[in-house]
C-alpha cells in the first residue's frame, strides 16, 4: 500500500494553491469537473510522485462544508492510498465494519471512501489505478490528477514521504488503523505504520478531533522552502509552515 494523496478543505481554494505554489513550486494539473456533483471544486497538485489536493465546497450541504464548520476554519480533509486490488481491500475493510460512503469503479480505476467515524475522524479512501499494473511505479497514472498530470511536476519537491495524524488516544487510533490498513506498527514506533511507500504516524491531539497534524514533503532545498515561506510571511516555526490548516514539513 502507498500513501498517494492529501486533500485539504478550505473556502479559499485559490489562497491556499498560491500559498502551495510559492513555498514549495508546487503547479496545479487538473481541476476536476467530476467531484462537481459532490458540492466541490477542487485543485490537485503534484507533490513529487504524490498528490496534494485542495477542495472547496461551491453547494449548500456539501459535505466538505460540514466539515470545515465543526472544524473552525481550513483543515486536511481526507487520506487517499493506492493499491494494487482495492477490491479486496474494499471487502475486508467492510466485513470489518467499515461503512462504504462512496465507490467508484470505472474500467481504468477502482476506489472506496470510508466513514470518517469508522476510521477514527477522518475521511480515507482506498483506490486501484487499473492501468497501472505496478501501483508503486513512482510516476504512473493517477486519475484524480487528470491525465496530463506529470507536465505539472516541478522540481522543488520529490516526494510525499509522510502524514502525521493527532488523537486525544493515538495509540487506540495507531492500532485501529494498523487493522484497517492491514499494516502493522513499527516495532521500533509503535505509533508509525510503515508503508511499502510512505508512512503514517500519530500524536496526541488536543481536543476530540482527529486532525492532519502534519504532511512531510521531500525537498531539494529545505532553507530556501523556509526562507520562501516566511518571505510570505506565512506561520514558520520548527514543525514547518502552516498553510490550509495543515503544518508542511520540508525534509532532505
């Protein structure tokens, strides 16, 4: 299983992009008019050989609004791994519990959402991209970004390497997900999963909440990623740079 994408809920899907582009030289390759029925618009982004997405609720109710109300403003919104049967994956997850608030199953993709409450506070969905027969090729197809989407890559950052999750118990959260992912905890971080690309790791939170703490993007040039974002006098501090709700940790 790899880590492939994080979305981020916001009302200001341009701010948030422009904040993306001049930190990290991050392009947007797709805007998909497909998630238009979900109450959203949205922006995804190369990040290496991952993806950053950003949405924005444009209808009444959309879920997406929902969220970012209870939340008080921008936050990360949902997990995305790629796998290479997410099929299988879909029922195992489900005879677990798990309820299916969405699925998608097209000839070239295969994906499940899960409920956010099943899975400890946050949206995470599994998919296939099915003209990828190796889903860990480091730049193969990718749907959600469009088909066009490596003429958007920029050199800045190479890779999304980690996504760290807070919870007022991450230990109980750490193991549910193991479960869930069918990955075990790090023997030497219990509190990590440990992916065949990417990984996972938990903190405690400070409310009920769980959040998207933190996302750790490789870079080239970690001080000029720093120096950018506090040239535009964004939130830096030693955790990395705030933007979307969501603190970015540039890594060598």
């Amino acid at each position: 299983m790899r880590l492939r994408q994080i979305a981020l809920a916001s009302h200001d899907l341009d701010g948030v992009t422009h904040a993306l582009a001049e930190v990290f030289g991050l392009k947007v390759a797709f805007n998909d008019p497909n998630i238009h029925h979900y109450g959203l618009k949205n922006a995804v982004m190369p990040a290496g050989t991952g993806f950053l997405e950003v949405v924005q609720p444009i209808a009444e109710g959309a879920s997406a609004g929902r969220f970012l109300a209870r939340r008080g403003g921008d936050a990360g919104y949902m997990v995305i791994f790629q796998t290479d049967d997410a099929e299988a994956h879909r029922a195992r997850v489900a005879a677990l519990g798990v309820r299916v608030v969405d699925d998608i199953d097209t000839p070239g993709y295969r994906a499940a959402h899960f409920h956010p409450a099943d899975f400890g506070g946050m949206l995470v969905s599994i998919d296939q991209q099915r003209s990828a027969p190796d889903h860990l090729e480091p730049f193969g197809d990718w749907w959600p970004a469009g088909p066009d989407w490596r003429a958007a890559r920029t050199g800045t950052v190479l890779d999304l390497v980690g996504l760290t999750l807070s919870h007022p118990d991450p230990d109980a959260l750490a193991a549910r997900w193991s479960t869930l992912l069918d990955t075990p905890l790090d023997p030497a971080d219990p509190r990590t999963l440990t992916l065949a690309r990417g990984r996972v790791s938990f903190c405690e939170g400070p409310d009920a909440l769980t959040w998207i703490a933190g996302v750790d993007l490789k870079v080239t040039d970690v001080d000029d990623v720093l120096d950018r974002a506090r040239a535009d006098r964004l939130d830096v501090d030693d955790d990395g740079v705030l933007i979307g709700g969501v603190r970015f940790r540039p890594v060598a």
